[in-house]
C-alpha cells in the first residue's frame, strides 16, 4: 500500500490501530512550539485579563510567532458567561501555538489554539516542607521568561519533589541563583523589606508576580529585585510562591522555619 499523504494513528486499549483527528498532532503535541496562558475566570472576567494578553503577545513575539486569527479575551470571557453564568470559578489554559506541521523547520508562523476549561478550586495556602533541588537548574535562553509549551523541567522537578516527598521545590539558574519554584515564582521578606529575583534569573514572567510587585510597590513597601544565593532565601524571615492562582507560604526549608502567617495586602488582589 502506498502512502500519498500524512496518515496520524492512534492504538486503542487493545492496540488496534485506527485515525485519529489530523488537528491533534500539531507543533505543539509534536515540537512543544508555542506557548500557554494559565488563567482564572472568576465574578464573570478573566482575572488580569490584560497582563495575560501582554505576556502572550510578547511570548509570540519571541517565537516569532505572528497571532493573525487569535481569539481575544473579551471573546473568552463572552463564551464563558453564556456557557457557564458569572457565578462559577474556572481554570482556563490557553494554548497557542505555531499553525502547520513541518519538521524542526516550520512551514508556517501563524497560529493555531486550544483551550482547556476546568473547575477551579483554591490549592494549598501553606507548604510545609519545600527544598532546593541541586539536579535541575533553569536554564538561560532568548524565552526562559516565557511560558512555552516545552515544560519539561517543571514535570521533572515535580517528579523528584514527590519522590522526595516534599510539598514545594526551589529552583535554581544555572549560575545557583534563586530562580522560582516548581510552578510558582518565589518572594520573601527580611527585616521588612521584600525580596525575589529578577527575571535575569530565567524565572517565568509571572502574571502574578508582575500584580505582586505593583501592589508592594503602591502600599509603599521596599521590594528588592535581584540575584539571590541560598543564603539569602534561607535568611529570610517568611518565604511564599505565588502564581495565577494566588500566594502560598513555605513554613520549612531545610532546617530553617518561617512565619506563615498571611500578607493581607497581597492576598486581597487574588479575590
């Protein structure tokens, strides 16, 4: 049998093979060639609706990717309200990624999307027990900023939290500075100064740790943004991650234990 076009198999259970959908093997599924927004619907809007957007775009930009087609949020949000009230709390993620198929060398540079809509419920607002992987650093890249659809390094730290049983990992760069968490950006506080490292750390560009450092900023506090060593973070005096979904506060890294009790200022922005 001769083979004239791209024929996409799947095995069911009992492994016998059938054709699946042409549009679910794409650049993302086969290349991780795009990237991805995690966001919360919440009251009837997307929360910091506006800073997804920007970050996307500027995620896009660097893959060079060009968003002709793209659905807004507005357009989101107006499904979501009709499908589902402005009563519900969803988790939304936003796939997007380079249309077309193509080996490493793409034949395209416009967009394709998925969306994935879950129930959203509130996780864990104290991890007991976080440490500090010395296996799996962040590396530097032109998009270590960015939430690209390669997330490998994630899946395997929080792989190796579990085996150690821990509730939080901290990651490193690849010149040992603090950079985040496992799927969260990292501050802390010392003498009442806060603290997290800057994004020359190849943390992710949080959405909520760019709604974070505007609230420190306007309550007046002193926020310090730079390279930090294990020595710093374990100086500190309360050490918490934050994400889309809101803060958490690590009550023990290593041996040292720090105050987990909750920073008002900051947590009203997540409601």
């Amino acid at each position: 049998m001769s083979i004239i076009e791209t024929v996409f198999l799947s095995p069911n259970p009992d492994k016998q093979y059938h054709q699946i959908d042409q549009r679910l093997a794409n650049r993302a599924s086969f290349f991780g060639d795009g990237i991805f927004e995690t966001m919360i619907f919440s009251n009837g809007k997307i929360r910091f609706a506006h800073a997804h957007e920007e970050r996307l775009n500027i995620g896009l930009e660097k893959l060079k990717i060009y968003p002709k087609g793209l659905s807004s949020l507005k357009q989101l949000e107006g499904f979501l309200i009709k499908e589902y009230g402005k009563d519900c709390m969803l988790r939304i993620r936003w796939n997007v990624f380079r249309s077309g198929l193509g080996k490493y060398t793409p034949q395209q540079s416009a967009t394709g999307e998925i969306i994935m809509i879950q129930a959203h419920s509130p996780g864990f607002s104290v991890k007991d027990q976080a440490y500090i992987s010395t296996s799996i650093k962040i590396s530097s890249s032109p998009w270590a900023n960015c939430k690209t659809l390669n997330a490998l390094p994630y899946v395997m730290a929080n792989i190796e939290r579990v085996e150690k049983h821990m509730d939080e990992v901290i990651l490193l760069d690849d010149q040992n500075h603090i950079s985040e968490a496992g799927a969260a950006n990292i501050f802390w506080v010392k003498d009442g100064e806060f603290h997290t490292p800057s994004l020359n750390c190849n943390c992710i560009a949080g959405v909520g740790r760019k709604m974070i450092i505007e609230t420190i900023k306007k309550a007046g506090k002193k926020l310090n943004i730079g390279e930090y060593n294990e020595e710093s973070l374990l100086s500190a005096e309360q050490v918490f991650t934050s994400n889309v979904t809101g803060i958490a506060y690590i009550k023990k890294i290593k041996e040292t234990d720090f105050d987990i009790k909750p920073i008002s200022f900051i947590e009203n922005i997540f409601y």
